[in-house]
C-alpha cells in the first residue's frame, strides 16, 4: 500500500467532509467506485447500460441531470488506459447553489489512499462517500496471535481487515502416563519441547511485526489455557514488540477463528486505545508545560512562532477549531495585516483601520486555522495530532490552550 502523509489525510478527510454534505434536487449525484483490477471497457458499458435505464426516470429535470452526470463519467474515463494503482473514485451531478435553476455541474475525481475493493455505482441525492469514510478511518494496525500448547496463529487487524501472516504447530505431545523416574525425564522433555515451542513462535513473530514495529498500534495475545501467558511472561518477544501487548484475552478457539473471537472481545479496547493515546499526549504536553524550561508552547501566536522556528515535534490541534485566518490589505497603502477570527460575521464587523494611514483595512484573503497550521507543521517535518474533546484532557486543550498547544523539540526561551 502507497503510505500516504498525515498532510495528505488531512486533506482528503477534509475533501470527503465537502463532498458528503452536498446534495442533488432529486436523486440525480451518481458515485462510482472502480477497483484497479476493473476493466475500463466493463465499467463504460455499464454506464451506457444505465444511461438507457435512466429513460424510464419520471421527473424529467432528474432524468436529464442523471443522463449529463452519467454522460460526464463515460468521458472522464476514456481518459484512462486503465485504473490507477488504487482504482478510482467518481463523484458527478448537478449541485444547486442557491434556488432552482442554479444548479450547476460538479465533477470528483479521486484516487483513493488505498485499492478500492468493491466496484459501485450508486445514484442518490447525495454522494456515496462510506466506502472512502471506511478507508480513511481503518489506518491503525494491530498485531492479533493466538497461542495455545498445540498451535499458534498470528496476524494483523487493519480496521475491520484481518490477515494471517503464519501458522504453527508444536507437535508437542500429550500427557503420557509412565509413572516414577521416566514419567519425570518424560515431564522434562516435554517441557522443554513447550519452551522450543514458545521460542519458535516468538522468532516467526519478530520476523512478522518487527517491519511493522512502526505502524503497529498494539499487539493482542489471545487463546486458551496458560501458554500466552507464559509467552508473554518468557520474554520471546522482542522487548518494542513486548511494550506494545496492550491485552490478553481468554478464547475457547485457536487458529483463524481464534483470532476472530479475540478481535470480537477486543473491539472495546481498540476504541479505548485512540482515547489512550490521545489522553497521552495530552499528559505529555501538560507535564512539560510545569518544568522550568519545559518543552511545551501553547497559543495561536507563540505555537505559529514556534512552529516556523522549526522548533515544534508534536503539534496538538483541537478538531473543529473553527477559526478563520483573515488577510486585510489597506486601500491607501497597501499594508497587509493578518487577524485570526472565529467567523466571518467576526470579519465583516471587524471595521479596522490601518495603523499606517488610518484608511479602511479590507478582506483580502481567507485559510482556516488548522489549515495553516497543518502547513506550517508540514513544511518542518512536525507531526500533527488532532485532539478530539471528547475526553476531559482533549476538552482542557480547547478550552485553557485555545485548541493550539506543541511538544517542543528544545527550549525557546523569550
Ligand atoms: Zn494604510
């Protein structure tokens, strides 16, 4: 999969939020969702297919608009050979700006993140964005296992996506009843083939998740009996693999469906672990800002500042911070100045002056917030973090910070 950049998300969350709130007069937005494996060829002769369907739609405004849109994707793409890497997305209709009459044709084309997996063609009053909303939401890896005396399993959990990456056995043999002095050498040898057993799962699971270390979120141990728990406990995993075992979880099954039952009892902490890391990013930033000569800024002016700097490794922005970065240029001398609002009735009744020649200060140019920050933090190779408010420490940095706080790289002292 093409590793896509937290910029690039960002973006392309922000283009999906667009897209889901538009809506048709009728239900005239078509969506096409094409998977790279898809033949071009197949996919136009469907479209011709729904063009002659759409003869029998009553109301002829809709008719027309769903024959313009479906006549606007049969060219877009015959501008292709075939799909790209990750297929493509189509999104076409007739948008209203205002009253009837005024709507006007919209076309979006997009190359998702990640392949398309399904082929859709959907026509609707809206566009069909969960597929795309699905994708964007599943980027967190997990590494699940399965582990039992007889058989271990292992694997990934992206989103709702598992893949098993190995399967072993131990070929350890039962209990065996001899009695006195070989049922003890008996009992040696099995242990020892139980600990051979262990090391082996651990060496193929290192191999497995140590290219991964990075994306894994967490790793999850499951099966029945004791043996995940003496595997955990026997340090056969390597030590960052071992840090990232978030739970062990009981299950009645081993192998493939063992792995499902694990994911099924997990799916509360897998939820809870967005809130964990967030909380602890939160704490991060809370415990630098107490030191002396802590490496936590906060505020829209000194973060901007910082973040310029280059001085700015994590930036902490609230979502939905709402505001609006506002260009003023003076109509007498042309200085430029620029004023952070929270909405534009802000701007339209800010009525300022220059403070060069005391003319009219007029809009000149609009970014949101959290655009212009995501840049700044880009252009420095800083990571960004979107903070819900959804937990009390995610509401104390939109509250007490304003919704802008940073994990310094060193000290700025002013
Ligand atoms: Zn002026």
């Amino acid at each position: 999969m093409a590793s896509v950049s937290s910029k690039e998300l960002y973006e392309f969350k922000k283009t999906l939020k667009e897209l889901a709130n538009k809506r048709g007069r009728g239900t005239e937005l078509v969506s096409v969702y094409i998977p790279p494996t898809k033949q071009l060829s197949d996919v136009g002769k469907h479209m011709r297919d729904e063009m002659g369907q759409s003869a029998n739609i009553k109301s002829k405004q809709t008719r027309k608009n769903v024959q313009s849109a479906i006549a606007v994707i049969l060219e877009s793409i015959k501008l292709y050979r075939q799909p790209p890497e990750n297929g493509l997305v189509l999104f076409v209709g007739m948008i209203p700006k205002g009253g009837p009459g005024t709507e006007k044709m919209e076309k979006y084309i997009l190359e998702p993140p990640e392949p398309v997996q399904t082929y859709w063609y959907k026509c609707n009053n809206e566009f069909f964005v969960e597929p795309l909303e699905y994708m964007i939401e599943e980027h967190d890896v997990y590494g699940v296992a399965v582990i039992d005396r007889n058989e271990a399993t292992y694997g990934t959990l992206k989103g709702k996506r598992e893949n098993i990456l190995g399967h072993l056995t131990s070929g350890v043999p039962g209990k065996h009843k001899a009695g006195g002095q070989s049922q003890r050498r008996f009992d040696r040898v099995i242990e020892d083939l139980a600990h051979q057993f262990l090391k082996r799962i651990g060496d193929h699971m290192n191999e497995a998740y140590l290219p991964l270390k990075d994306d894994l979120k967490g790793i999850i141990l499951g099966g029945p009996g004791f043996t995940k728990k003496d595997f955990y406990d026997g340090d056969y995993l390597q030590y960052e693999l071992k840090d990232k075992v978030i739970s062990i979880v009981d299950t009645s099954y081993t192998g493939e469906e063992g792995i499902r039952e694990v994911i099924t009892k997990s799916a509360d902490d897998l939820e809870n672990l967005d809130v964990m890391h967030e909380k602890k990013l939160v704490q991060r930033f809370i415990k630098e800002l107490i030191k002396t000569k802590g490496l936590a800024s906060y505020g829209e002016d000194e973060v901007r500042r910082n973040l310029t700097m280059g001085a700015v490794d994590v930036l902490l922005l609230s979502e939905d911070l709402g505001s609006m970065r506002k260009k003023f240029t003076c109509s007498g001398c042309g200085n430029e100045e620029f004023i952070t609002v929270k909405s534009q009735a802000e701007a339209d009744n800010l009525h300022k002056k220059c403070p060069n020649c005391g003319e009219n200060l007029k809009e000149s140019g609009s970014v949101d917030l959290d655009d212009e920050f995501v840049e700044l933090a880009e252009e420095m190779n800083t990571d960004v973090e979107f903070i819900s408010t959804e937990t009390e420490e995610g509401m104390q940095i939109f509250r007490a910070f304003g919704g802008i706080a940073a994990i310094l790289r060193y000290y700025v002292d002013y």
